[in-house]
C-alpha cells in the first residue's frame, strides 16, 4: 500500500511512478522535510 503523499505548498497530490518514487522534491531534513509537487517546485527555483 502506497501512501498519498500531498504538496506542502498547494495541497495538491504529489504524483508517484511505478516504483513508488515522488515526481516531485522534498526540502530540508529530519521533522523540518517537507514535500513539493513538480509545479511548485518551479516555483521555488525563480
């Protein structure tokens, strides 16, 4: 069982392949990680 995993900054659910790797990027470590989708990943690269 895959768990859903949701995007820290849009709520959205972030999208997983097959294998049950994130599209997607966590930031920072330990209880501070947190998950953003593709989209808002963009967002944080500007």
């Amino acid at each position: 069982m895959v768990k859903k995993l949701k995007c820290d900054a849009c709520g959205r659910e972030v999208e997983t392949t097959f294998l049950g790797k994130i599209k997607g990027t966590y930031v920072g470590k330990g209880k501070n990680r947190k998950i953003y989708c593709s989209m808002c990943q963009k967002k944080l690269n500007k």
